[in-house]
C-alpha cells in the first residue's frame, strides 16, 4: 500500500539543520514519520552539536535508508548548513523545516500540491504558527525557513547566500527574493502547516543588531555601491550602533573600552566588509543565474512522480 501510494506523489528531500537541541529534533522526526505521506528522505545537518545529537542520530537512524545524516566538525552559518542540505538532497522537491519544529500529518501533502499543478512553480511556503495557538509565527505572511519547498532545480541557478554570517536570520529571505527579481513563480498556501516551538538560545539576545547586519547586507546586493554610500550609510551606522549601546550597556554591562572595540568593530563592517562583499557576491550570483539559465529552461520539464534516484524512500 505504502509503494502504491509513494508512485503517486512527487519525491522530496526534508532538510533539517540542528545544533544542541536534541529533545526538540527528536519531536520533530517523530511528527515528520507520521506524516500521511510516503515518497521522501530526511536530511540531517549536525552543525557540530555537543549534546549528543551524533550519537543520538547514528544510533537510531544511522541504518535507516531514509535518513541522511551529515555531522559538522565545526559550527557553520546557517546558509552553509542549508546549502549542505540541498547538496545531499535527492529528491525533486526539497522541502526544509527547524529542528524545533513540529509539522502537520498533512504538511508535505500540501506544501508539494502546487508543483504537480504548476510546472512553472519554485517555491512554495507553508504558514508557520506559535506552538499550539492561532498566532503567526513572526506576526506575517512571509515565507520563513521553517516551513518552505523548493523545486530542486532551481538550486542549479541559487544558492543560500554564506556571507550572511552575522545572524541566521535572512538566509530564506534573500534566497527567495532573488528568485522573485528573476520572475519565477512562488506560491503561498495556508494548507501545509508547521507548529514552531522556538526553543530559547544565546543567539536570541543578539537578534536584534546580528539580524540587522544580515538584512543591511542583502538589501546592499541589490543596490550600487554610490547609493550606499551617499544613502544609506549614515542611516544605517547609527541605527546599528544604537542596537549596540542598547544590548552593551543594557544586557552585558561591559567596560567603555570593549564598548569602544566593539563600535569600532561594527564600523568596520558597515563601511567596508558588508558593501564589498555584497557587490561581489551580486556579481557571483548573476554569473550563477545566466549559467543556470543557458542551460535550462524557466519551464520545469521532470516528472514529478519519479522516484528519486537514491531511492531513500519511506
């Protein structure tokens, strides 16, 4: 029965990345294998855990066909550990959720619906909820790294941007935002539902100022080096050093001299390292793009109910 019903829906590759939350990973690939949904492989990104996410995970999944399991020796950012994922992926839908995450027995049903209706489709999100209440996740209708799909093709041409280090915020919304410049097709639907159970993290506290790097940076891709300098700098270097004396002085109590390195610091990255990269990875970017496209047409020609060639089937 499970065979019969794994040749009818399109194969996907679920992509998760963890880092010391193995309680919370746990919760999520149990609600992932009970699932109504048959065609799909789970891909596990440790980014050098140390509470026993390696052991855990060789353990109980390290023999099972199912399972991909890659382990970090050292912490990456985010966009490193999701382009892993992508890059051990085998299926012609590559869907990615948190480690701390609970999804719907319907999420992968839903969230790969549109692409069998729509060759022209590449990215499909999902509504991301609060645990168990009726609130959005973020208070939005955006897309978030959560609870997302992508055609697996289109990383051909894309790839989560590495530069942005300084948070894992940002990754999925630049990666999206590119595609969307490029006029290929994304879709919204509140069917494929996941359940995020953020779970607390050092990372947290440092959102604020981090995540604003991040979204400095990918706004910078998009715009030329004159407007940056002669717009946008002034504004965003006292925005950001602002964020730095709040979370300083406020939250860390530290000496006017570390204050003082830290600014220095933050000034450094604003004038020089986040425009000269963005305008490079920009240039990297587009010569991905035209490559990509020379070579393959907008319109997805696969056969969606292929089975993948690995076969890491349920």
């Amino acid at each position: 029965m499970k065979s019969e019903e794994a040749d009818k829906e399109a194969s996907v590759s679920i992509v998760i990345r963890t880092r010391d939350r193995l309680e919370q990973l746990k919760r999520c690939i149990n609600s992932i294998l009970e699932m109504h949904y048959y065609n799909y492989n789970i891909v596990i990104i440790n980014d050098a855990s140390r509470d026993g996410t390696k052991e855990f995970l060789q353990e109980y999944y390290g023999r099972d066909k199912r399972f991909i399991i890659v382990n970090n020796n050292k912490h990456f950012c985010s966009a490193h550990a999701l382009n892993l994922g992508v890059r051990y992926s085998a299926g012609e839908i590559i869907a990615f959720t948190d480690d701390d995450a609970i999804v719907d027995k319907n999420w992968l049903k839903e969230i790969t619906a549109p692409y069998l209706n729509d060759a022209q489709i590449m990215v499909v999100g999902g509504v991301s909820y609060v645990e168990d209440t009726d609130r959005l996740y973020g208070g939005s209708v955006y897309i978030w790294g959560c609870n997302m799909a992508f055609r697996a093709s289109i990383f051909k041409g894309f790839r989560f941007d590495t530069n942005l280090k300084y948070s894992h915020y940002y990754d999925e919304a630049d990666l999206i935002n590119r595609i969307n410049l490029h006029n290929y097709k994304i879709k919204r639907i509140d069917q494929a539902i996941i359940r995020h159970f953020a779970a607390p993290s050092p990372y947290r506290r440092l959102l604020a100022l981090e995540g604003e790097l991040n979204r400095i940076y990918m706004d910078t891709k998009q715009i030329s080096l004159l407007n940056y300098y002669c717009c946008k700098l002034y504004r965003k270097l006292g925005k950001t050093l602002l964020l730095a004396k709040d979370l300083f002085f406020k939250e860390r109590q530290i000496s006017l001299c570390a204050a003082a390195k830290k600014a220095a610091f933050l000034v450094y990255v604003l004038c020089f390292e986040i425009p000269i990269k963005a305008k490079i990875k920009h240039i990297q970017e587009e010569r991905l793009f035209k490559k990509f496209q020379t070579c393959a047409p907008k319109k997805s020609s696969g056969n969606l109910n292929k089975r993948s060639r690995e076969g890491n089937l349920l």
